[in-house]
C-alpha cells in the first residue's frame, strides 16, 4: 500500500507541474501577444513637455486635414510643431476591413523616408571612422561590377546603378518570399550595360540605399535593421520603431496596412531589401527622431552640416543632399523627405534655421499627393 501511495503521490506532483507548466506557457503567450500588439500601437510615447500650437494654426492645420479627408485622398496621422508647440491629429482607418481607426502613436511604413536613417547611418559610419564620404564602394563591395562608385554616389543618388525595382526579376539567383541586400547586388551584377546611367548625374534609385544598408551590414557584422535600431532609434527615444522583417512577422500582422483605393496591398519579395524603404514609425516619435537630430546625441553639427549640404540639384529650387533632400523657403533651409510605397504616402520636412515641420503619414493611395507648398503655409501661418 506504501508504494501505491507512494505512485499515487508522485502521479499527482507530476498532474500539478504539468498544470503549472500549462498556466505558465499560456501567461507567456498572452505577455508575447500583448507586447507585439504594443510594438504596433503601444501606450502613447513619453514626450517631453509641449505646450498646443496656437487656436489659429490648429484650426487652418485640422480644417486642411478634414477638407482632403472629405475629398478622398488624405487617410492616416499628422503632427506640426513649432519650438516646444505641438499639434497632432489622425482621420480615417488604420484597416479598413474592421473599421480600425487611425491614432497619431500608430506605425505606418515610412516608404522612402525610411531613407533618412540610413543617410544618418551613413553618418554614423563617417563619424565612427567606418569609411569616408569618397572611399570607393569596391573596397566594401568587390563583387559590384561597376568600379567606380564612391559613398557619396551612393548616398546623393548619382551612381547611375538601375533600380532593382524595374529590373527583370529573372536574374534573381535565389529567389525566396524576400529579397535582402546582398540579393540586390546580385540582382544588379546580371544587368545589360544599357541599364545602367551616368555616373555623376542625379537619378533618383532605391538601389543606392540598398547597397549602403549593405556596406554598413558587412562593416559591422550587423543586420541593417539591429543597427538603426540600436545606434539611432533607441537612443531617439523611438520606443516602438523599427525596420520591418517580414520573414519574422507577416505584413498582414500589422494594424496599418497600405491601401489603394481601399484595396489592401499584398506582400511582396522587394519588401524584404532595407535602406530605402522599410521603417515603420508614428508620428510621434517621428518628432522624437526630429528633436534627437537637433542635438549632437546622435550626430555631431559638423556631421549634419555635411549631410545636409546639397550634393546635386533635382529641379529649379531643390536639392539631393546626403539621404535627405534640400530646398530653401522664404530665406530658410529646409531638409525633407518625401515617400511612396504599396500605399503608404509619407512626408517629413524639418526647418533647419528654427525647430519646427511637419510628419504625415498615409496609408490609403487615393487622388493626389498632398501639397507640400499648402503643408508648408500651414506651419508658416503667421
């Protein structure tokens, strides 16, 4: 009887751990759940204090919104600020399929202004005595079959390398759901010499910041994503940004998704490149990135002057600088980025002569792109 009791006994210390073990597992599923939800739309980030724009500024800024809105081609967030004043507002559905509606801490994919972490990371590397503005790319990248690129080519858009967008997919080695950087090169290794442009003159090409996030993967032994994260973004106060990795979480996980027309856009293999598109962000902590680039936490002023220097004119009054471009409004200087990408439409523009701008974001393709020039009046308005 001793020995039955004794099995019985241990039957039941077995039952009570396997319980345990159960309780424990679903607490931990129910923790990852809650902290992956917040990765996407977490509690409102801590900002340092601000005081609200003034009544006049609020009222032309959230009137222009509600008038787009009302038309059909505005869907997502906003913020304007101006010194320590701050004005945010959203409209519209994060996902339209269940009425999920839009809020100012939501992360929308950034599209082409993703390219400013990476001109700031290239400015990391420069800082960091990685390399030079004017080393050449062969000595980070032998394999590229063009010799005579440098950083700067890179950086300021005038490689003449294709954009690995427009070119025939074909000569994908191997394919798989997401092309990386390294598979970009190899991409642009099989192209026809008549593919490829002049070195020197502005042609604006996504493979440029691709084969940058690449220079810096190899440099550092670091994925380009591990690095904005942790040499630019963490120290941004950006809590909850981060270059997606589709590979690890699925393009429908997400609460904002891209729409054209209200139809959602699918996954795609260009979405797995970093360096020219990729950055998930709010607009929150958009301004975050903005006030943390007004100090030299990050980069240092002779850094950013550099940066923001244009490299080559783009049109009668604007120019490419360094990952960002650059035009001068009424005597100021203004660096900026606009963006494009399966539905998301993105603009970030800063004033360098005072701390103000603007970040709005879109998740809906839909009439034309906002008016920069009208964007611009509203954070002007006297």
């Amino acid at each position: 009887m001793d020995s039955l009791r004794f099995i019985s006994d241990k039957r039941i210390e077995i039952f009570r751990w396997l319980g345990m073990r159960a309780f424990l597992l679903v607490i931990a599923f129910v923790f990852f759940k809650t902290i992956n939800a917040q990765d996407q739309r977490g509690t409102r980030p801590m900002q340092e204090s601000y005081t609200p724009l003034r009544d006049t500024m609020v009222k032309q800024i959230d009137s222009f919104f509600r008038k787009h809105y009302k038309w059909g081609n505005f869907n997502g967030t906003y913020l304007f600020f101006k010194g320590d004043s701050m004005h945010t507002g959203s409209m519209g559905y994060a996902t339209f399929s269940t009425k999920d509606t839009a809020k100012p801490q939501d992360l929308f994919q950034l599209a082409s202004v993703s390219k400013t972490f990476t001109g700031v990371a290239t400015m990391l590397m420069v800082q960091d005595g990685y390399f030079q503005l004017d080393d050449s790319v062969h000595w980070y990248l032998p394999e590229l079959k063009i010799k005579t690129l440098t950083i700067r080519h890179l950086a300021s858009h005038t490689s003449g390398l294709p954009d690995y967008f427009y070119v025939d997919i074909a000569g994908w080695q191997t394919p798989r759901a997401h092309m990386n950087n390294e598979d970009v090169l190899q991409l642009l290794n099989v192209q026809k010499p008549s593919m490829f442009g002049k070195i020197g003159k502005y042609d604006y090409c996504n493979s440029n910041f691709a084969l940058l996030a690449l220079i810096i993967e190899r440099l550092t032994d670091m994925d380009f994503r591990d690095f904005v994260r942790q040499r630019i973004m963490i120290p941004a106060g950006m809590r909850y940004s981060h270059i997606c990795n589709l590979d690890s979480m699925g393009l429908s996980s997400y609460i904002v998704q891209g729409y054209d027309k209200k139809k959602v856009y699918a996954d795609n293999p260009y979405n797995g490149a970093t360096g020219d598109k990729g950055a998930y962000s709010s607009v929150l902590e958009m301004w975050a990135f903005d006030k943390a680039l007004r100090t030299n936490y990050i980069l240092h002023e002779p850094i950013i002057n550099d940066m923001t220097t244009p490299q080559v004119q783009t049109t009668a009054d604007a120019f490419y600088a360094l990952g960002w471009r650059v035009k001068w409004v009424n005597g100021q200087k203004w660096t900026f980025h606009n963006g494009w990408w399966k539905g998301f439409r993105t603009y970030y523009w800063r004033c360098m002569d005072e701390p103000k701008g603007f970040i709005v974001l879109t998740n809906n393709v839909q009439g034309p792109f906002l008016s920069t020039a009208e964007l611009l009046k509203l954070i002007n308005f006297p």
